[in-house]
C-alpha cells in the first residue's frame, strides 16, 4: 500500500466544494420529523422555558404552523395533545374533540400531504402521570397495569386514525401493544395507516424538559418499571424484533445521542426504516452551552443531526428542525 507522500487525504478537503462532493453522510428537510404541543386550554402560545424556541401552542394556530414547515420543506410533524382535564386512565386522549384530532385536521386542511405522525400514550392524559392504567400488587404498591393500557392505546389509535392520522407513535412501552393496536386498526378499516413504534425507549433524564412541555411528570415513582435500562444494548434489539413481528412499519430509537451505539445496532439489524429522536434534553443542553458561549450554536445543531444520520437513523424527530433547514436552505 502506497504511503505519504503519494497519499494525501488532506486533498479531498481542500475546498467546501470539495468536501460537498465526497460528503459520506447528508441532511435535508425531509429527514426531520418536527415534534409540537397543542393545549386545548390554550389560546396563545406558551413559551416553554426549558426548551428555548419551542412553545405549547392553541389549536388555532395550527394551519399557520402547517405552512411555516412546508415553506421551510418539513415533510412531517409529530403531534402532543395537552387536554382540559385529566383522568385515571387517559381516556381524555381519546376524545374526538381533543387538541390533537382537532389539530390534525387543521394542519391536513392547510397541507394536505404534510405526513401527520400522533403520539400515542396516556401519559399526557392521566392525572398521575403514568404510560398506563394503575393497579395494586398483592403487597398494595402500585403498578401500570400492562394489558389494560393496551384497550386505552388501541381506542385512541383509532381516533387518531379516524382523525386523519398518517402514522402512528406509540410510546408508552407496553408490551404486545403494536400487535394490539395493529389488530385494532385493521378492524376499524385503517390497514394503511402506519404504525412507527417507539421500539427502544430508554427511562432517560434527558426527557426532563419535555415532561414540562407536555404537562406529564409521574407524580409518584419513575418509568424504569417499563421504559428500558440505560446499561442495555442487547435488549433493544430483542425489543425491536418484536415490534417489528407484531406489524410495525418503522422502528425508533429514543433518546438519540447517548445511544448512538444503539442505533447502529439496530439499523444494522433490520430492513425497516429507522428514525431516532433527538430528545427535549438534548436540545436543551446545546441551546444552554450556547446562550453561555461555549460553542455555536448553528454549527451544533448541524454536527448533532449529522451524527444521528452517520449513525444510521432514516428519520429524525428534533426540535431543531425548522432552524435546520433554515441552515440547509441557506
């Protein structure tokens, strides 16, 4: 093998023209699926103060969102809903009326072929803040009761569906519930609506900003008893070879960053398209290091997303998104 000074690496990086053409990992708009929060309660926006940029918003101003994200060449949402009231059980998430319903259509009159892609969980619904419906062990602590979660997950999957719905997120990591909530679908009609599954969700500390964002820190406990232990690789692709047996159409994995090991892992276990989602944490603390002037915060945003791609994501869910492509776009 030929050494220097015949090789030279350094000549494919000598103009940005140059480093354009033999760029082994690209970006654009359409690889981000940008995640938003819709409060019924709500008539103007609401800064969230954790997560600079990013507001809980009213219905009403969903069209004018819709447009803003096509204009800026954002193929797809993901869309939170913030009820009136709560409940036990989170069958405020399965009203007809709610904000995410009501904004699907608002969003879909707008732009029609915008990809809507719903959460599904109760966590935003439930007065205590828990995935799942509650129960009592036989030594009287309390636990979310997997299979009766699954009746709530499968009714609001069909109301989202019924709503306008493209795809839908399930991330409250129950198990067996893309199988349930797949047979749910097909029998209300809905075969070609897609189900992109939340298959590795890890009980991570960076989701502290969203739980501001979406109103659903538990009120007792934490989610370790059912979200995935951080110190775990193999066990995500057990997790995603499930989801993927029971009918999901996509795969993701969540947070993005600290497990970029795992998104390898995973792409490279599986044919279906991968998304990974760059979590409210994780937008924090570049936005933070930013606002102290440890690092630019462009050059950030960009290196971040083009880590997740390099490692293997198809799709990325990121607030970044609109500033994103807004530097894409020039």
């Amino acid at each position: 093998m030929s050494t220097f000074p015949i090789v030279r690496p350094r000549r494919l990086r000598v103009t940005a023209s140059m480093r354009t053409l033999v760029r082994e990992t690209t970006l654009a708009p359409s690889d981000f699926i940008y995640p938003m929060f819709f409060n019924a309660a709500l008539d103007t926006p609401s800064p969230i103060a954790t997560m600079p940029g990013i507001s809980q918003l009213p219905v009403s101003h969903a069209k004018a969102q819709a447009k803003l994200l096509a204009e800026r060449g954002i193929k797809s949402v993901l869309l939170f809903g913030l009820p009136k009231t709560k409940d036990p059980r989170g069958e405020s998430g399965c009203d007809p009326d709610g904000p995410v319903p009501r904004a699907i259509a608002e969003m879909k009159s707008a732009v029609p072929d915008l990809v809507v892609v719903t959460d599904v969980c109760v966590d935003e619904y439930t007065d205590h803040g828990h995935c799942g419906v509650l129960r009592k062990r036989r030594d009287g602590s309390i636990e979310v009761d997997n299979d009766a979660t699954l009746e709530v997950l499968a009714k609001m999957s069909v109301m989202h569906a019924n709503a306008g719905a493209d795809i839908i997120a399930p991330s409250d990591m129950m198990d067996g519930r893309v199988g349930f909530i797949r047979a749910a679908l097909d029998g209300a009609s809905f075969e070609t609506t897609a189900i992109l599954s939340y298959a590795v969700k890890y009980a991570s500390c960076f989701y502290g900003p969203f739980r501001d964002a979406a109103d659903c820190a538990p009120k007792f406990g934490d989610r370790a008893g059912y979200q995935m232990d951080p110190a775990n690789a193999r066990e995500a692709l057990r997790e995603a070879a499930l989801d993927e047996a029971e009918g999901a159409d996509m795969l993701m994995v969540k947070p993005a960053l600290p497990y970029l090991d795992v998104i390898r892992a995973v792409r490279e276990k599986t044919n279906l398209p991968l998304a990974a989602y760059n979590v409210s944490g994780e937008y924090a603390m570049v936005h933070a290091a930013a606002a102290a002037k440890m690092l630019d915060l462009d050059r950030a945003i960009m290196e971040v997303l083009t880590s997740i791609r390099r490692a293997g994501a198809d799709l990325i869910l990121t607030y970044h998104a609109i500033r994103a492509a807004e530097i894409l776009g020039g």
